[in-house]
C-alpha cells in the first residue's frame, strides 16, 4: 500500500491512543486508574441537553452555512463581549468540528510548504502533526532555562525567514501554566513588528485557579479585526462545558481570513453538525455556574495532586495554574518516559501520558479530571512501583500485586 509522504509522516495522538488502551483493559476487568485524560467527568449543562434533544425530535437536523448557523454566531460573539471585553462582527467568527477543526483550517489558510511555526515546549501533542499535515514544519521552543514558561528570546532565537505563525496556549495544556503577561504582549508586538501570524489557543482560558488571571491577547493587539491583523483566536464548548464529545470550537479572526478558512471547512466537512451547534448555543446562553463548579472541582484535584507528589522524594512539580493537568518531572526514576507510562500501567493499571509527547522527556501528564479517590489511589499506586523501600505486596481490587522488580 502506498500513502502520500505527509501521511507517512504523522503520529498518532498519544493521549487517544492512551484512552484506547485504557477501555481495552477494563473491558477485560482490570482496574485502571485513568490519569491520561483530557476531558471533565461532570455532564454536560443540561440547557444544552435539552436544546439538542428538542431539535433532534424535530428531526429537522440539516446542512448549515459551513461557518455555523446565525444563532451559533451571535452566541460566539456574546461569548467573545463577555470573555474578552471585544465584540466581533459576524464575519470575523467562523464555528468549527471543536477547536481542533479551527486551528486546523487556520493553518491551512496560512501556511504554504516549508513555512514553519514556532510554539513552546511542552506543547498539546496535536500542534506538530497538525502543522505537518499542512506540509510546514513545526518549531518547538524549549524554554533555555530548562522551565515550563517560555521567554520571548525563546521564541525569536527560532525564528527564520520561513517563519509564518506562532502558536500559544495558555493556560498550557499540559503544563497548567498561565503565561505572563509580558510574555503574551511581546509575543504580540513580535507577530504584529514581524507580519507573522499568531494563533491564541484559548480553549482552557476559563480554567483557572486562584483568582489568577489570563492576559486577554484581544487587548494587547493594536488593531484587532482588522483586514491586516494577523491574531487568530480559538476557543470552544469542549473543555469549559464537558462538551468534548460535542465537538463544537470556534475561531474569531479577520474577515478575509475567516472567509477563505470557511470555504476550506465547506469543502472538508460542509461546517460543525447543526445538531450540536444548538446545544453549544445553549451552553453558552445559560447559566454558567456549570464553569465555577468544574473550576472549583478541578482545583481542588489539582491541591490534592500536588500534595500527594509532594511525597515522593524525587518527583518535581509546579502546582498548575488551571487546565486539567499537573506536568510532574519524574526523570529521577526513568529518563525515558515512554518506558515508564507503560510500567505504570503495565504494573500498577495507572494510565498517565509520556511527557516525551509534549516535547519534554523525563516529565508525565497526570490529569486531575477524575474524582480526588482516584487520585489519591492512582499516585499511591505509582509510588508503591517507584519507591524501592515501600512493601512487597500491594491489593488493588481483587488482586495481589507482588514487586518483582528493582
Ligand atoms: C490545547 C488544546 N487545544 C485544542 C484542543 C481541542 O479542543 P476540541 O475538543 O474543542 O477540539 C485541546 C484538546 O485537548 C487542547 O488541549
């Protein structure tokens, strides 16, 4: 069989495959603890229930203009008003298959090949293919400092003459980390001096902890919406409403850009499902103590979390300061990353994500999003399989465990 030379080239995702091996084996019985994941395990806001669940009776479920229905626009631009003090015309906002999709039809936009896009290490696991499906080259910035938070330097000590975008997330999945404030205004004063695209990944932007606060990237641009401005701002329902299943983002951007990324979502797609627009309109229009609750749960996890890998001796953590993930360098008990995900769950039915698949090798993505017992028995667990003084024996369920190695 012979696949095209950017097909050869791509991975798969690391977190799905995770979540695939994870059923697999508790289809069989075993009792995995999942700390791999990326999604809420409240329900979804039951306004947007309801609203999908009335529409699909009425079975009038139909084609909608591929940048999403009049309805879905104006809940974006309320959305947009209400986050971020900045309203967008109608054809600056384009609804996509999740945010995934939006950054997708960004990119491909934007880049010709070979064109290259810079984005701080640790990174989400999608940006590099999804720039490689594009056929340009993704350029992860390592922060020299060895830390979790980039420095502009880190950023334009990578920059070429073929540099096109710059890619941000923050708060970072997977480090949890809000940027600063003067990081995300250089960055943008770099993209609008160099005529360089930049798109904000904001889809945790909600998800934050301790009163901190997210640099608004819409207030530090000199001329947003413009035809010449290069910002392209992405967010969606997924992660702030536990609607990933949904699969309903959205990108605000430029007229002339939004346009030419909808008629490539025309032809990949023909836009977002109708069906499930409607209830991300709901979602959005209803009350959203959905978000303060799911804030207040995940940051609760993430203090729990932290606490518990306190007590390993050789483990380094920075508390998170939102998102759904703590990035916990474990390099003192394997360098390799991958090796030591599949011993954890290999031994211990653990499920965590290589920091390898970030960019950062050495370090594993713990996710907070199930209950604060899982949790805890989940870093029990590890440290009962890392720690060469914990006790021979260990019951998970039914089982006995015995260590037979170290
Ligand atoms: C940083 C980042 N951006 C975008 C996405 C995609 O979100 P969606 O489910 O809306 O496609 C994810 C999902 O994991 C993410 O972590």
């Amino acid at each position: 069989m012979t696949i095209s030379l950017i097909a050869r080239d791509l991975r798969e995702s690391a977190t799905l495959k995770m979540n695939e091996r994870v059923a697999i084996m508790r289809a069989k019985g075993d009792p995995v603890i999942h700390l791999g994941g990326g999604e809420p395990k409240s329900l979804p806001p039951l306004d947007a229930l309801t609203a999908a669940a009335g529409l699909l009776n009425s079975g009038e479920v139909r084609y909608t203009a591929a940048y999403g229905t009049p309805d879905m626009k104006a809940a974006i631009i309320r959305y947009t008003h209400d986050q971020y003090g900045y309203r967008p015309t109608l054809g600056m906002v384009m609804a996509s298959g999740g945010a995934k999709q939006a950054i997708m039809c960004a990119l491909q936009a934007i880049l010709n090949p070979q064109d290259e896009v810079i984005f701080p290490s640790p990174y989400w696991v999608s940006y590099p293919e999804m720039v490689k499906m594009c056929g340009a080259v993704p350029v992860p910035a390592k922060p020299m400092d060895g830390g979790l938070i980039p420095t502009i330097s880190d950023i334009t000590m990578r920059m070429s003459s073929n540099t096109k975008a710059i890619m941000i997330n923050s708060p970072n999945n997977p480090s949890g980390a809000i940027y600063p404030e003067k990081f995300i205004k250089d960055v943008v004063a770099l993209c609008e001096k160099e005529g360089i695209y930049l798109i904000m990944d904001d889809i945790y932007n909600r998800l934050v902890f301790g009163g901190k606060r997210v640099t608004n990237p819409i207030a530090c641009a000199s001329d947003f919406g413009s035809d010449n401005c290069k910002m392209i701002v992405i967010n969606g329902v997924s992660k702030v409403y536990a609607m990933t299943g949904f699969r309903i983002g959205w990108a605000i951007a430029n007229p002339k850009l939004i346009e030419v990324m909808a008629i490539i979502q025309s032809h990949q797609t023909s836009g977002p499902s109708g069906l499930l627009q409607k209830a991300a309109i709901a979602a959005i229009n209803g009350t959203q103590s959905c978000v303060d609750n799911l804030v207040m749960t995940l940051e609760n996890n993430a203090n729990v979390m932290v606490r518990r890998l306190g007590a390993f001796d050789g483990v380094k953590v920075t508390p998170p300061d939102g998102t759904f993930y703590c990035f916990a360098d474990f390099s003192t008990y394997n360098k390799d990353s991958t090796k030591l995900a599949e011993f954890l769950l290999n031994k211990v039915m653990v499920c965590t994500v290589p920091g390898v698949e970030f960019g950062m090798e050495g370090f594993l993505r713990l996710s907070t999003c199930g209950t604060s017992k899982e949790i805890i028995e989940g870093i029990e667990r590890m440290k009962w399989a890392l720690d060469p003084n914990s006790p021979n024996e260990l019951i998970i369920g039914q089982r006995k465990m015995v260590r037979d190695w170290l």
